[in-house]
C-alpha cells in the first residue's frame, strides 16, 4: 500500500532540516495563521492549539495527507518570550534570560487529514542560561541574528554558547520540531521510520 504523503505545516528551515532527518519524503506548505495568544492562555495550551490549527490549515489543502505541525513558546517563570523581532527585542530577551533558567514549551501536532485523527502534544525542554555580559550578549545577536526565534538563539548554531546545561527527553524540541515523539505518532498512522523503503 503506498504510504500517505507527509506534509510539514511551516516555513521554518530549522524544522524541515529537523524532519530530513527521518529519511522520509515530504513536501512543505507554510500556514497563514494568527498566533495571537489568547487571555490568560497558559503556553502548554497555545503550543498545542497552534501545532494543531497550523495542521489543519495546511490540511485543506493536502486533504489525503498526514499533515505535521509544530509551535513552540519560550517561558521565564510564567512570562512567555516571543520572536524578539529584531535586535533591540532579541538584547532584552537574552538579558532577562542571562543567568536563569528559560522552559521551552513544543507543541506537536500529526493531523491524519484523511480521517481527521489529530495527536497532539506538548514537549518541555528547560534551558539553563549562562550569566552574560551585555557585550557578550550584543555579540552573539550581531553574529547570529536570532530575530526569528523563540527565546532569541540558536541552539543549532552558536546559541549553545550561551548554555550552562540543558534537560530535557527530546533534544531536537528545542529546534522546533521534537522528532522523537513525532516517530512514535507516525508509527501510530502506520508509517515505519525503521521500516524497509518502498518510497
């Protein structure tokens, strides 16, 4: 039986390099979505409900795939740090960051278009800031340019200088896309990423 085309519901290259990884063949399609949070939304529910509604705007779309989608939300105690936007936003992000620890909340969602099954998730990851000098943290934003990214670093890229340790059971979350539940809810909708290739 052939295997139902996947679809990964973002733009984002840190997420499609994140799938590659699988071996599996997909197609990508970015979602046109408001990501406005609502009242008093803890991030656990916003990472999800986003994860889920990205999947299933792109699911209509792709109405026999199974669809992936993915936020994610970075959290200082119960304040929650967007894309900083730009190089002002991404300074003050890392600043507040310096020397504390920041929890980064993953939602995941697999949409089986088909049937309307939806798995969904959230995946935590905490990461434990280095304490920085404002020069070193003006340093790294003027190399690296985080303007995109949730908590302002790259941890793919020299963000893992700013680490003093990280924990947490799926290391690939914290790039956006957490793969290791994400193997196990396509193994659910019958895709075997272990499985011999007939693709």
């Amino acid at each position: 039986m052939t295997p139902p085309p996947i679809v990964l519901a973002s733009s984002s290259p840190f997420r499609r390099s994140l799938l590659e990884r699988l071996g599996l063949p997909f197609t990508a399609a970015a979602p046109d979505l408001d990501e406005t949070p609502g009242p008093h939304e803890a991030a656990e529910a916003l990472v999800m409900r986003l994860a889920e509604a990205k999947a299933r705007r792109v699911a209509r779309d792709h109405p026999e795939a199974l669809v992936i989608g993915s936020d994610q939300a970075a959290c200082i105690d119960d304040a929650v740090l967007g894309k900083p936007g730009g190089r002002k936003g991404a300074i003050e992000q890392l600043s507040r960051a310096s020397g504390r620890l920041v929890t980064f909340f993953t939602g995941l969602c697999l949409l089986n278009a088909r049937t309307g099954t939806a798995h969904t998730l959230c995946e935590p990851y905490r990461v434990h800031f280095r304490a920085l000098s404002s020069e070193r943290i003006a340093g790294y934003v003027d190399r690296e340019r985080p303007f995109d990214c949730a908590g302002s670093f790259k941890s793919e890229g020299l963000g893992i200088a700013l680490f003093e340790r990280l924990e947490g059971d799926d290391p690939s979350a914290l790039v956006g896309l957490p793969l290791i539940r994400l193997v196990r809810m396509l193994e659910e909708e019958g895709v075997d990423v272990l499985g011999p290739r007939s693709f």
